[in-house]
C-alpha cells in the first residue's frame, strides 16, 4: 500500500525545487521549463511508489504454486521521462513458467520500451509529420524520445492495422462469413484512385498507394453564402497492395457498415485506371463513372485554347456520338506535329477507353471528389518532398491515415500491446491441464492398451494424424484412457 511518507517525500521535493527554481530563473522561459521538468520527476517518483505498491500486493494476493525468484528492472519511458520498475520474478512449481505479474497486471508487452500513452502520443503526431520532426515536437513534452522510438511505435500500430484488414479480408473472402451491414441506401458511392510514392530497400523505385472512399451522399452544410458540402456516411479503405486485394478489403469493410447485397445501385468513380473499374466485379449493379476532373484535364492539356475542337468534342460527348467525338479530334489534329499531335491521339484513345464511363457522368450523378480526398487523407503526408517508404512503411501509413479519417485510429492504438491477464491465466491453466495429462499417461500407458485405443480411433493413423489437434489433444486423450 502507498504510505503517506512517499506522498510526503513528493510534496517536500516539489516545494523545495520551485524554490530554487523561483530564485535562480533568469526568465519566464526558464522558469516554466524547470517547473515543468521538475513536476515529471516528482510524478516519476510517485508512479514509482505506486508500482512498487502494487508488485506487493500483487505478491500477496497471488496463487499458492507461484513462488519468488528474484527481482528485475526494467525501464519505461511515460510522459513524465524514464520510470524504472523494479518487480518480482516468479515461477510456476506445476509448470515450471515464469511470469511478472506486475507486468501481466499493467498490460505491458514483454519488449516494450515505451509506455502505451507515449506510444499513441508518438503515433498520432507521425501521422502528420516526419519522425524525426515528431520526435523533435514529443521531446518538448516528454524527454528522450527518439525518431527511431516513433518510427517503432508507428511500425507497431501499422502492422496491427494491416493484420486486422487481413483478417476481415480472408474473413470473408476465404472462410464465407457474410459482413452484417445494416444501411440500405438507395444509392451507394465509391471512388478510388492511387497515389505514387518513392520507394527505398525496392525493386522498384516507386509504387502506388490505392485509396478507396465510400459514402452515401454528399450533404450541404455551408451557408449560402459560402456553400460547402460533406460526405454523409464516409468511409475509407488504403493500401499500398494490388487491385484484388484492396477491393476485397473494400468489400470486406464497407460490408460491415452496408447490406451491399440490398443496395439497388452502387456508383463507381475513378480516373480511367483499370484497376478501378474491376470493382465493377465486386459489387453488385455497380455502373462506373469517369471523374471529370481528370476527363478536363486531359482535354485541356491536348488542345489548350483551340476553343472549336473543345466545342466540337463537348457537344458529340453530349450526343454519344462516337463518330462525332473522333471528327471533331480529327479536324484538331491536322496541322499538328510532335508531341501536340501526340497530346490529342492519347486525348482520342482516352475517350474511347473510358466511353461509358464518360456518358454514364451525363446521364447520372457526377462524382469527383476523390481527388481532394485523396490529398488530404493520404498524398498530403506520403508525397512531402524527400519522403521514401519502405514497403511496410508505405503500406502502413495509409491504413493509420485512413482509419483516422474514419475516427477508428484511437480504438486501435487502444487495442495494440495490452496482454489481457485473464487470458494468460486461462493459457497457464491449459498448460498445467496438460501437464497433468502427460503425467497420467505415463503412469497408465501400456503397449497393449496403446494397440487396442489405436485400432479404436481411425484418426491416430489416418490422413490427418499428423495434425495438431490429433497430436497433441486426441492422442494424449486416448493413450491416457479418456476416450476409447
């Protein structure tokens, strides 16, 4: 228990330094800064006394088959600085596993070398700057952190996002298990497009980033004056991985949220990139759309102020009118040498290519929205000048970015690196039972029994004997006596 001479101890070293601080400051700056760095000790001292608290309790209260080996330091870094745990060491007599139950009790992983606090701290400002900026800006707060210390923690809850989408993915696309969305809309969007990014320890120097956002309509929130709309119901799927993988991810995700299977119509909205349109297989009564940001783009960039083809080629897109389009794209080119005449034959083969998606933009709805999403969710952070990724590190990133944008990140850095005690004790429960399970076995084993059990179970030398769950459960059930 925590005596009050600890708590004591804390206050007397408080008041003592703000004395010595308040006469020897030369300034404000200083002042503040001595405060602050002399509150965190004494914090660090009292968390100390706490902990130590604790691992005495913890002692007290803990099961007859543990006992104490010996006691071990290990140093955390928290918010207030370095914080050194001093704990007890213990040893199972049954099974003969060690265990620190201090440790087991905070959650704390066996090779963590930051507190969770300070790990989601480094996480949440990595996500918006360089580490060694991040590092820089933490080490105004919390001393001693390094940019390879958020580098770790980043690389930490990446690998745990990446792992989750993983699991939703083969969750439904390997094992058959249905999303249970619920929403209904009668009309779904997704647009998709990719971001380029430079890549380090690659084949390839660059690679692209797929960025996937869904949403149900898009909502005027602005005022008349200054009209701006949202995104109702957005969700959000990246990755730096192929087209099947990031649309099955897609589905797998946006099922949670949408009975996709009841949603009568899904629009469909991308650049003209292939891989965007192959999510036409994986949703149902998907129509796709050519964003129009890009279709202008590439008309101005190959006839520029020819403002009669521009006109020529609008109206023959208004009247789908292929023959129309590529006399108009014919009349433009003549005259044309070089890389313009080369601009307007990529213009004709682009138009082409992307034909329904141009005509279904006049008929319906018009998306293009993705690229102003696309920069401020993901190119935004990945394309500063100089950034190269690692592959891991680019594929991370725009996941943490993502469930960011979605409000998710928080619940998984709250999720990442915490044991959860109860399911270690179930584990070392499951391992005395076996144990003892070994133990009766070799006090009843005998090669006659063994004979006669195995002529009774076709598993042991059937095609699957050499599974885990024959080996190591139903052998050692039957060579025990328990199952015949």
């Amino acid at each position: 228990m925590l005596s009050i001479r600890h708590i004591l101890d804390a206050v007397l070293l408080l008041v003592k330094g703000i004395l010595t601080l308040v006469s020897t400051s030369k300034s404000l700056w200083e002042l503040e800064r001595g405060i602050q760095a002399l509150t965190q000790q004494v914090a660090g001292k009292l968390m100390e006394s706490v902990l130590e608290a604790m691992d005495e309790r913890l002692m007290a209260e803990r099961e007859e088959t543990l006992r104490v080996v010996g006691t071990r330091s290990r140093t955390i870094l928290t918010l207030f600085g370095p914080l050194k745990l001093k704990r007890r060491l213990y040893r199972d007599s049954r099974s003969g596993k060690t265990v620190f139950l201090l440790d087991e009790a905070l959650g704390l992983p066996d090779h963590a070398r930051i507190s969770d606090s300070l790990a989601q701290m480094c996480q949440e400002i990595g996500l918006d700057v360089p580490f060694r900026r991040a590092a820089k800006i933490i080490g105004l707060i919390a001393p001693r952190v390094s940019a390879m210390s958020v580098w770790k923690a980043f690389q930490r809850a990446g690998a745990e996002a990446a792992k989750e989408a993983q699991a939703k993915r083969e969750a439904v696309f390997e094992d058959g298990v249905v999303p249970k969305g619920t929403r209904q809309p009668p009309e779904l969007y997704i647009e998709a497009d990719g971001v380029t990014i430079k890549l380090q320890r690659a084949k390839s120097k660059h690679g692209e980033v797929r960025v996937v956002v869904a949403y149900e309509n898009k909502e005027n929130v602005g005022s008349p004056n200054k009209p701006r709309r949202i995104l109702k119901e957005k969700h959000v799927v990246a990755g730096l991985t192929d087209s099947q993988e990031i649309w099955e991810e897609a589905s797998a995700s946006f099922g949670e949220v949408w009975d996709l299977s009841a949603v009568p119509r899904v629009h469909i909205g991308g650049d003209g990139a292939e891989w965007i349109k192959e999510a036409q297989e994986q949703f149902h009564n998907a129509i796709y759309h050519l964003d129009p940001f890009h279709l202008k783009k590439r008309v101005n960039e190959a006839l520029g102020r020819n403002f009669s083809a521009r006109k020529a080629l609008a109206a023959a897109l208004r009247k789908n009118s292929k023959v129309k389009a590529e006399e108009a794209l014919n009349r433009a080119a003549k005259g044309q040498r070089g890389t313009a005449r080369e601009r307007i034959e990529d213009l004709r083969s682009y138009i082409l290519a992307n034909w329904e998606g141009i005509q279904a933009n006049l008929d319906g709805p018009t998306l293009g929205t993705i690229e102003g999403q696309n920069w401020r969710i993901v190119a935004c952070r990945m394309k500063r000048r100089g950034a190269r990724w690692g592959l891991k590190g680019g594929d991370y990133m725009p996941r943490l970015l993502a469930l960011r944008e979605e409000g998710a990140l928080e619940g998984l850095l709250r999720r990442i690196g915490r044991t959860r005690p109860m399911a270690t004790e179930k584990i070392r429960r499951l391992e005395e039972r076996i144990t003892d399970l070994k133990r009766a076995v070799r006090r009843r084993k005998k090669a006659d029994e063994d004979a006669w059990l195995r002529a009774r179970i076709p598993a042991l030398n059937g095609p699957s004997a050499g599974e885990p769950w024959v080996r190591y459960v139903l052998r050692l059930l039957a060579e025990a006596g328990y199952v015949a």
